[in-house]
C-alpha cells in the first residue's frame, strides 16, 4: 500500500467534523455494501452494541461522584500533556467498574456537544478473546471515528481500496496504529474508553498498552481511561508511569440508589410490605456503615 499518499491526506477542517457527528451504527447500517466492507475490513467488532446494552441498565445518578473527583477533573481539562494522558480505575470484581466506563462516555458525549471533543471506547471481554485483538480493538477505534466523521471516513476508504487493488489483505496492528494516529490528528480532543483490561487477553495486554502510548507521545491530547482489576495496575505503570489512578470500592450512597430502585420495580407488589422495604433499607445502611 502507498502509505505516504494516505499520510498526505487531510480530513478537513477540525470545526466542520465536529458538525459532522451523526448516529454512527445507524448510518452505517442504512450505507452503501461498500461502506460495510471497509467496516469489516477496520474492525469486525462492534463495541456500540455493548456500551448501549449497560447503558440501558445503568441507573442515573450512581458513580457521580467519580465525575466530581479532582483526579477526573484534572484528567478531563486536558491540560499537563502526555504526563496526565492516563487515567486508570481500579477495583474487585462486582464493584461497577463497567457500568463507570458506561458512565464516563456518556458523560463525555454529553460534553461533545458544546466542545470540540471525540468519544470512542471498547468492552473488553474474556468470552471475545479470540476476536478481541489488539489489532481488532485499534481498528474498532478508528471505526468509532470513521463512522462520526465523513473526512476520516474517506480516508479510510481511499486505504481500502489501494489495500483491495494490492493485495486484498487485512490491516496489520502497525497499519492501523498509523492510520488512527493520522485520523486523531485530524481532531481536536479525543478521549479513549477501556473498560475491563484484565479480561483483555492476557498475552496481547502489553501490546495494546504499547500501542496507546505511542499514539500518546505523538498526540498528547489524546486522553485514555481504563477500568481493570487491582492486579493490572502494576501493567499500567509499566507503561504509563505517571498514569493517575483511583481506586474503586463500594460506594453506600450508590448502593441505596441502587436497592431502592430495584424495590421500585419489584413486580411482587404484595411480597413486602413498607415496614419491611424500610428494613431492609435500614440493615444496609448499617452494614454499609460498619464497613
């Protein structure tokens, strides 16, 4: 493939693309046979069809508090560079650090819409191993970027289409690094969501990580949050020694918010009584206190 005739290519003016955001997964099923091709060819995984399965279970008000902490603020500003590009979230299993991943794109969709920044994210998952490679998540990435902007878009199809001519065979992870490090440049702001690291695969973790930190030193604006188990940290370190982190634990307000609702939407109306919704309510207060 000419790389240098892809490299030279511009997706057009930073403030034109940000008016470009359109449904992305709705555009691209109601697109051309072509523009699913060069989907597949990025990236067979589609990771808008998980965030938006958790969205629909995320209860509104639990995790606020991560938004409010100084660590997330400091991170999301943008400022400091590469040196505070990393932010890492850390806990055991059952502790919402999913549903926080969920929480923070939304988040940061929401403020796409006054600023000129750029959301994409992935589930990592240990029953997609097989699929989920690094080179299939940096792809799945671009993919986020191709189908929110006509610019990246074409670009994108222009590589195809020299790949289809040449040799027909898929990206490498070295091409696709490239090519998303050219489609970022193209933007102003761009924050990165992975959640669940340790259900990545194990031995290609270190690579992913790489990956993103090359992409960091070249851009650093670029702005990663990770999610993972306590045990990845030591990884995250490694490669991003000045990564910020905050450890997550259960929280007891969001715990309440969370039993409340589901007493809500009990469909046994007559299975207890208020006394007994009071009770329960009271007994995990305490034990939440005695924590």
């Amino acid at each position: 493939m000419d790389h240098t005739k892809y490299a030279s290519l511009r997706v057009g003016d930073r403030n034109s693309n940000i008016g470009n955001i359109t449904n992305s997964y709705n555009t691209i099923s109601n697109g051309s046979d072509e523009d699913r091709q060069i989907m597949q060819w990025l990236s067979p995984l589609e990771p808008q069809n998980r965030h938006d399965g958790i969205r629909s279970d995320r209860l509104e008000g639990v995790g606020n508090w991560l938004l409010e902490t100084n660590e997330f603020r400091e991170w999301g500003s943008g400022e400091g560079g590469a040196d505070k590009a990393v932010l890492f979230c850390h806990g055991n299993p059952g502790v919402g650090k999913t549903y926080l991943n969920c929480l923070v794109m939304d988040h940061l969709y929401d403020r796409a819409r006054e600023a000129e920044i750029t959301v994409a994210g992935i589930y990592c998952d240990f029953r997609e191993q097989q699929e989920q490679t690094t080179a299939n998540v940096i792809g799945a990435i671009h993919k986020q970027l191709a189908l929110k902007y006509q610019g990246i878009l074409e670009l994108v199809r222009r590589e195809f289409l020299m790949a289809k001519t040449e040799s027909g065979r898929r990206p490498q992870l070295g091409d696709h690094v490239r090519m998303l490090k050219i489609a970022i440049s193209s933007l102003s702001r761009v924050f990165l969501c992975f959640d669940a690291l340790d259900e990545f695969t194990p031995k290609q973790l270190p690579e992913l990580l790489v990956s993103l930190r090359e992409i960091i030193w070249e851009i650093p604006s670029v702005r990663v949050f990770f999610t993972g188990r306590p045990h990845v940290e030591e990884l995250v370190t490694r490669f991003f020694t000045k990564a910020i982190m905050i450890p997550i634990s259960p929280n007891s307000n969001d715990i309440k918010k969370y039993v409340e609702r589901k007493l809500e939407m009990d469909i046994e109306l007559h299975a207890m009584n208020d006394t007994l919704r009071a009770d329960v309510l009271r007994t995990i207060r305490e034990k939440i206190a005695e924590r």
